[in-house]
C-alpha cells in the first residue's frame, strides 16, 4: 500500500502516528496510576515486592520489542509492524482484567510490552521519513511524542476519576487501541513509495551496522544517555505517586502531581522542538538534561505550599521527559533513512534497560522505606550522567544518501 500523492498531502498519517504514541504514553502511566491502591488493598496478592516484579517485567517486555522488533520496520515497512504492534498490545492490555495474581498480571504486562517497545520506533522512523524539509526533524519527532505525554496525562485525568476500580482502566486502555486498528488499516499509507526503496540499499540494515565506522562512538554515548533518559521518565511515572505518598501527600495528590509532570511535558516538547531546529540537537539536549538534574534535585526538598510544589513539579517535567525525546530527534538526524528504524529502536531498546533499572531501583528504596528524598537523588544523578554521555556524540554525522533525500524533499506532508 504505497503512498499516493494524496496521501503526500493527508493529514491522516501525521494523527495516526501521534494517537499510536498516546497509546503509548498510556501504558507509560497507567502502572503508576494503579500501584498505589494495589499495594493498599493487596488484591490478587500485591505488595511493593510484587509491584516492582509487574513494574520491571513490563519493560522487559517494552525493551525486547524495541530492540528485535522495531528493527524489522526497516525490512517490511513501518505501517505493517504499527498496526501489529497496536493489535498485540491492546488484546494483552485487555487481558490483565482477568488476571489472577500478581504473576499472570505481569506476564501479560510483559506481552503487552513487546508491542509498545516496537510501536514507539516505528511511529517515529515513519513520521521522520517524512520530516517536511531539511532542518525539521527535531519538531517532527517532539510534536509527534507530544501524543506520548499527552496520553499520560489523559490516562493520570482518567484514574483521578476511576481509582480505585483499576480494571476499567486497562479495558479502556486495550478498547482504545482496538477502534484504532481501522484507521490504521485503511488510511495509514506505506511510509517508504517504491521509488525510495529503489534508491536504498538492498544490503538490510541491522545492529551489526551501528557497529561500523562512524557510528560505535555515537551508538555508545546515544545509548548511555537513552539508558538514563528511560530510567528518568519510567522511575518517575511509575513511583512518582507512591514517592510523594511516602512523603506525606494523600494518593490523589501524588497522582495529580503526576498529571502536572506530564502537563510540563507537552510543554517541554513543543519548545525543545523549535530550539533542536534552531540551535541544534545537541546544545538543546546537553542543556535539557542538565536543568533536569538540578530541577530532579530541588523536588527532594518537601514543599508544603501546593502551589509552589505544583509549579516545580511542572517545571521538572517540562525538562526531564523532553530530554529523551531530544535524544531521539538527535538520533533520526544522524543515521541515514535506511539505518533509521535500527538506530531509534536500539536507543529505545537500550533505553529500556534504563527503564527497568529505574522503577526496580525505586521500588527497592520504596521497600527499604528510603525513598523520600533518596529517589530524587539517584534520578539527579542519571541526568547529569547522560550529559557526560552524549558530549562525546559529534553534532553531526556526514552520510550520502541523494536520491533518498530528494524523495523525501518531493513526497513530504504538510507540516507537522
């Protein structure tokens, strides 16, 4: 199903893409969401053993779909493995309803994580196939994870009014990617026309190819930073209720604070955008992850006016969740279009190994009855270890790929 010239031009792929990525950030929330009255009522044998076991299995899931998954979108096309990756996910989010115990409720949070690890990569590999000009990656990429944190915030809005009936929330999770799948079926056009897989390659990409001249240096620092850029925003989002609930807040306060993390997101997303594109990715990213390392050491400072806790908290998102997508965008610029998929589902998958290590750390303080302030501590720490990481990444990476690029320039949508 290649893309038509009035596919060029639809809108349809760039909302497609972006709903694909709220479903995503659904599934980045809705484990903190629920945590905190799982481990209150015990129910199917939870305690904070059982919820780090569902919290790090889950991502185990994510990081195994986003690493032997997400690859497979260079070889068969971006549009086949969204659309198997929304339905994979959304009959095993469903399935969680009827588990029985802890266990069987994370063996289905580990499925269901396989999809979501290879959906995150596709969605973007394929929006950046068709970044409107030269120079525009960083808003294609930002403005499509927008949805991301959006659908965080939609999925912390729904349990402010569902909690403590916790199921609903993963059957409404699981519907929503159901009545998508149409959509993506009948209006989501194959990313790459065939005169743009005639100029590629015919050597299929790989990870062995990160592995090759110009790219261990990049690979290695690009996946440090994603490694903490990932254990900032899962440690955050699934322990972020129960850390302020250690802290002395109520649970519906914790929950909202994760809301207003989410908020600054959206919000750090669009300005990061426009400053990659200006300035470039890397000034951008170095600057985002060092605010997030001082802002993330502020927050273990109890603050007893709520707005003033509200408003740091906002401040905070809007710097450590636009960071790993930075790092993204700076990823889709330095990798030619054939290699682009493999490179953004290694950072992911990479990434991912961050985002389990970030809730189990976490979790473990939670156990220990440490972690206020001692979990802002460590994600401080990972920030400023990120830094470190991606100032060896050069800005820029010189790769020839002409024809590939004047496809782009003649087929792209209307801006994002």
């Amino acid at each position: 199903m290649p893309m038509t010239s009035a596919d060029r031009t639809s809108r349809w792929p760039v909302w497609l893409c972006w709903l694909a990525m709220v479903l995503d950030g659904f599934d980045l929330v809705v484990l903190g969401t629920v945590i905190p009255t799982l481990i209150k009522t015990q129910e199917l044998g939870f305690d904070a053993v059982g919820a780090t076991l569902a919290a790090t299995i889950s991502l185990v899931g994510v990081g195994l779909g986003a690493l032997f998954i997400a690859p497979l979108s260079d070889r068969l096309g971006r549009r086949r493995l969204l659309i198997a990756c929304v339905a994979w996910f959304s009959l095993f989010t469903l399935a969680i309803v009827i588990a029985p115990n802890v266990l069987v409720f994370s063996i289905f949070r580990l499925l269901a994580g396989v999809g979501l690890g290879a959906c995150l990569p596709a969605a973007l590999a394929y929006m950046n196939d068709y970044a409107t000009k030269e120079g525009s990656a960083g808003r294609s990429t930002t403005r499509t994870m927008t949805g991301y944190h959006v659908g965080a915030v939609l999925t912390a809005l729904l349990a402010l009014v569902l909690i403590p009936n916790w199921r609903m929330m993963f059957i409404i999770g699981g519907a929503a990617g159901l009545a998508l799948l149409p959509f993506l079926w009948f209006k989501l056009p194959e990313s790459l026309p065939p005169v743009r897989q005639a100029a590629e390659p015919e050597k299929a990409a790989g990870f062995r190819d990160l592995a090759r001249k110009p790219y261990p240096v990049v690979a290695i620092g690009i996946g440090i930073a994603s490694f903490m850029g990932l254990l900032l925003v899962y440690g955050l989002n699934t322990w972020l209720p129960q850390l302020m609930a250690s802290a002395g807040y109520s649970i519906a306060a914790g929950i909202g604070q994760l809301l207003v993390l989410n908020v600054g997101a959206v919000v750090g997303l669009v300005i990061a955008g426009v400053l990659a594109d200006k300035h470039g990715a890397k000034k951008v990213v170095l600057l985002w992850f060092g605010l997030s390392a001082v802002l993330l050491a502020v927050l273990s400072i109890k603050l007893q006016n709520e707005l003033l806790l509200n408003a740091a908290v906002f401040v905070t998102g809007v710097f450590v969740f636009s960071s790993q997508v930075l790092v993204y965008a700076w990823v889709s610029q330095l990798f030619p279009s054939r290699l682009r998929a493999t490179a953004l589902g290694y950072s992911a998958g990479v990434g991912r190994l961050g985002a389990i290590l970030g809730p189990a750390v976490t979790g473990t303080l939670v156990a220990a009855g440490i972690a206020y302030p001692w979990g802002f501590y460590v994600f401080a720490a990972a920030a400023l270890i990120a830094v470190a990481a991606l100032a060896i990444v050069p800005q820029r990476i010189p790769h020839s790929e002409p024809a590939a690029a004047e496809v782009t320039r003649e087929s792209a949508p209307a801006e994002i």
